[in-house]
C-alpha cells in the first residue's frame, strides 16, 4: 500500500504559523468583546409612533409599535404644543383601546416586542381640552403656528416618553375645531 506524502502540506502549514497564530488570537479577542458586548448591554424600549386622522377627520388614530427589545408599560398618551403652557402636555383620554387587533379597555397597556398598541380620540374632545388649556389671548393664526408645532406622544413606566411631531393635516383640524370652539355663535 502506497502512503502519500504529507511533509509538503505540513511544511507549508508550519511556513504560515504566525499567521494561524494571529488569526488565532484575532478570534479569541473578538469572542471576548462580544461576549462583554452581550453581558454589559441592556434592552432598549424603542416606539414607533404613527398619528393620522380618520373616521372623516373626527377622530385621530395613534399607533403605537414596540420595536424595541423588552416590554414596557404605557401609562397615558398625550398632545404636547408650546402653546399650552404645560411641558407635559394635555393627557388624552384613555377610551378603549386595541392590542393588537383585540379590543383593550383602557390604558396602561404592557406591550411586549413588536406588539401593536392603536388608541384613539375625538378630535372635538381633544379641542375641547386644548381651549381650558390655550390662553385665550393666542389669536387664530397663532393657534395654527401653535398646532402645527405640536407632538403627540406616549408615556411608559421606566419613565421615558416617544413622541412625533403632529402631522399638518391633524394640526389643522385641532386649530380650526379650536378656533370654532372659541368663536360665539
């Protein structure tokens, strides 16, 4: 029987030893920081917050979206602008809301990652609210400066808040329902 001849492969193999040697410790360095990396991290809550009206511009629809990686309690939502004088905002109603695709009676919620959380409010209640809350020294053009530099946002447990920045058409109709609110009949 016929052996074959290794010595050149194990030549070749020992001509590159540093090689394999630093690659070596390249790996075992790079198994060590992630590992580290894993140990040291912690969870983030990340929200995406998507506003719109509907219902023919009489409600406004929140979604909420959990992309983070743990779960978090909502407590509340809120419509923030600098025209209302409170940094918080005006907390918004807790009416029923959904959890993904089932119905939900109020908030708080625990979402846990990738839930879908949808609350909803009337656009009259939301600019009944506004109006206690608006001096009523801010003119008209002024509350549509004033809405259209707005946020909608949630608060969560671990005290953080995710906000958007409302969107023009919604700013518009609370100016306007706001405005008629104001105006006497």
């Amino acid at each position: 029987m016929i052996v074959p001849d290794c010595r050149p492969v194990l030549d070749c193999l020992e001509r590159f030893k540093p090689l394999w040697d630093f690659l070596t410790a390249i790996g075992t360095l790079g198994a060590v920081g992630v590992s580290l990396w894993f140990a040291v991290r912690r969870p983030k809550a990340r929200f995406e917050l998507v506003v719109a009206p509907t219902n023919e511009d009489r409600t406004v629809i929140l979604t909420i979206t959990n992309k983070g990686d743990t779960s978090e309690l909502i407590l509340g939502w809120y419509w923030r602008a600098k025209c209302l004088g409170e940094p918080g905002g005006i907390g918004l109603q807790s009416y029923p809301v959904e959890l993904n695709g089932a119905s939900a009676l109020r908030l708080p919620q625990r979402m846990q990652k990738f839930d879908v959380l949808v609350v909803f409010a009337a656009i009259d209640s939301l600019a009944t609210q506004a109006d206690q809350a608006i001096p009523k020294s801010v003119t008209s053009s002024e509350l549509e400066g004033c809405a259209a530099k707005s946020w909608f946002g949630c608060n969560t447990s671990s005290g953080r808040r995710f906000e958007i920045a409302t969107p023009e058409k919604v700013g518009k109709l609370l100016a306007r329902r706001i405005d008629l609110i104001r105006r006497p009949i």
